[in-house]
C-alpha cells in the first residue's frame, strides 16, 4: 500500500463506502499482524487528582483550587487501588489527573517511586499523559528533557500521549485555551522519547471539530513518527482514539455514532501507516469497541475505573469474560497483552 496524502484521506472519507474502508483498513492492518488476532489489556486509570486550572470545556472531571470536592490520593488510596487491579487479573495502571498547582514534581515522583518499589514487574503503569508533564515541568520551571531524566529515574517507563484531544492551535483556542499549545505537546513528547521512556498517540473526536482538524492531528502524528523513526527512535508505540462524551460539560452536545468511530479508525489506519498498534476504546464505546477491529484496531482495554470519562458519561462493564466474548464471537483470537514485560515483547 502507499502512503495516501491528506487530500486523498479527505476523498475517502467522503467517498468510500464502509467496505471499502473496512478493506482498506484490514490490508493496513495486515501489514503488521495475522488477520485474527487481537490483543488486550486488563486495565484501569487512578484519577490521583481532579484539582485543575485548565478548564476545558469539555471536561466534567475537574475542580478549580479551593473549589469545594477536590482531592489528592495519597499513597495508601492509590495502592488499594492497584492491589484491586491486580485481583481480578489486570496489570496496567494509568495515572490521570488535573493540573493541580499544589502539587510539585517531588510528589510525582515519591508516588511513582513507591508504585515501582511495591509492585515491581508486576505492574506496568502509564506515568501520567503529555499534558500533565507539560504542566508539571513548566511548573517546576524546568526544560522538558530535565523533567523527563528526573521521571525515568523514579521508575517510569511509560508517559502516553494523552490530553491531546484534537491537535489544532485552532481546536485548542476554541475549547482548552489553558492547556499548552500543540507546539509544546510535541516538543515535549520528543523530550520523552528522548530520554528513553515510551510512549503513545491518542486522539479524542466528537466535538465540534472539522474533518480538515482529524486529518491534521493525524497528519502531525505520523510526521512526529517520522522524525522518530528517521533520528533511530521506536517513536509511538500505539495509537487510541476515544470519542467525547458530553454529559455534564460546558460544552454539551451528542455523542456520535458509533459507525463515524470505525470509520474514522479505519481512516487512521490507512493514514498513519508508520504505527504498528491500533486500539480501540470499551470505556467510550463499550461493546461497539469491538468492531473498530474489523476497521484497522488490533487491540483494546478492558477499564474497571476511569472517573474523567465515567463523570461524562461513560459506563464500566466489570463483567470481563462476557466482554471477551464478544470479540471471539467476531472471529477474533484474543491473547492478553502483558503490560508488565517490555514493550519489544509485550507487542503481537
Ligand atoms: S481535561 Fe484534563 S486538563 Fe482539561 S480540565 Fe479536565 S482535568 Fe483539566
């Protein structure tokens, strides 16, 4: 297949039927793995804060600094929380939380020193998103490769690319003017990479934005990958796309469809054709998660907690084996995916 430019993304979005997508897609998706198989993650994010002063208005999740109802998880809170995970066969913590001006880097990296010195291989955990260490190092007023050093040496392995919603200046502008501009995501994200921790692209649709904004996010994704793959970098492990959901945001409106979600997956994998994993969203789709794997996604998580969406309107099926089940009735082989193991081997 070669690679299609931004015009030609836009021509098939307005033009491919679902099949030809579909097929499309399944060919992208073949490059990298058999045709049958999907792989997952037993999961789920601890919400360490929702002390924020960006103020997205997208977002349900977050309390303004003495607001009444904000909260900082100590550590004893966020070790229950893991030791549940660990319970029902999970080993993925993903940390999330609000720009919490109260808290220093020192705290990020006591707590995440401690998870790494309690658990050891036996979790794997996503330090934070690349919005929250964009603020965390600005705060701490230091160059994102110093911040980045002093995260790795207390333990992380992993910093996702979460937070990046839409990655317009314009989408930005209009609905989290307080967040960073894709200018900083980027260059902090490179800083990342740099310093030797992994990690991933993620992509939110649904709100107000444009098909020309979705295939600029994704245009800037794959160009980042370039210039990884280009400088000896592994770059982006895999890219998640979740949908937005509206429920108790100043922003408001519907949610789309869950046919536009495969679709748009399938796009994705066709367009970013320098990414080897696609993952597909249950805690924003639920069960229709599972046919974005017949439009390119070869991966997913199954989440027992995520307050940010939760808060918004997203609903957790703790009931795993009938969640499963539902991909193998698809035609899919599912394996569990160790979060655990180092990524070179963890991948399909
Ligand atoms: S989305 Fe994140 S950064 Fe934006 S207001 Fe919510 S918690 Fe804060």
């Amino acid at each position: 297949m070669t690679r299609i430019s931004a015009d030609e993304a836009a021509r098939l979005w307005h033009e491919a039927s679902d099949d030809e997508l579909k097929e499309l897609a399944q060919r992208a998706r073949a490059r990298w793995h058999e045709p049958d198989r999907a792989t997952y993650m037993i999961m789920r994010i601890v919400n360490y804060t929702n002390v924020c002063v960006a103020q997205c208005d997208y977002c349900a999740f977050y309390v303004l600094p003495n607001e009444e109802g904000g909260y900082v998880l100590d550590r004893s809170d966020v070790f229950a929380k893991i030791d549940e995970l660990l319970d029902v066969g999970g080993d993925l913590v993903g940390f999330n939380g609000g720009f919490n001006p109260k808290l220093p880097l020192e705290y990020y990296c006591d707590l995440f020193a401690s998870v790494r010195e309690r658990y050891g291989d036996r979790v794997e955990f996503y330090a934070l998103t690349v919005a929250e260490f964009v603020f965390l190092a600005d705060r701490a007023k230091l160059p994102y490769a110093e911040a980045a050093a002093r995260l790795r040496d207390a333990g992380v392995h992993w910093i996702t690319g979460g937070g990046s919603e839409i990655l317009t200046e314009d989408f930005r502008a209009r609905h989290a003017k307080w967040k960073y501009t894709v200018a900083d995501y980027f260059e902090a994200q490179r800083a990342i990479v740099e310093s030797g921790m992994r990690t991933t692209a993620t992509m939110v649709i649904g709100f107000d934005e444009t098909l020309e904004e979705r295939i600029e996010h994704l245009q800037r994704t794959r160009d980042f990958q370039d210039a990884c793959l280009a400088d000896g970098y592994d770059g982006l492990f895999s890219f998640l796309c979740w949908t937005y959901k509206p429920h108790g945001t100043a922003l408001g409106g519907r949610e789309i469809a869950a046919r536009e979600y495969w679709r748009h997956m399938a796009l994705s994998r066709i367009f970013l054709d320098n990414v080897r994993h696609f993952r597909t969203s249950v805690l924003t789709q639920n069960e229709d998660a599972f046919r974005a794997l017949e439009y390119g996604a070869d991966d997913f998580d199954l989440p027992i907690e995520d307050e940010v969406t939760q808060k918004a309107g997203a609903t957790v099926d703790l009931d795993l084996e009938a969640l499963l089940a539902i991909p193998r009735r698809l035609g899919y082989r599912v394996e569990y995916r160790h979060a655990a193991r180092p990524p070179a081997l963890a991948g399909s």
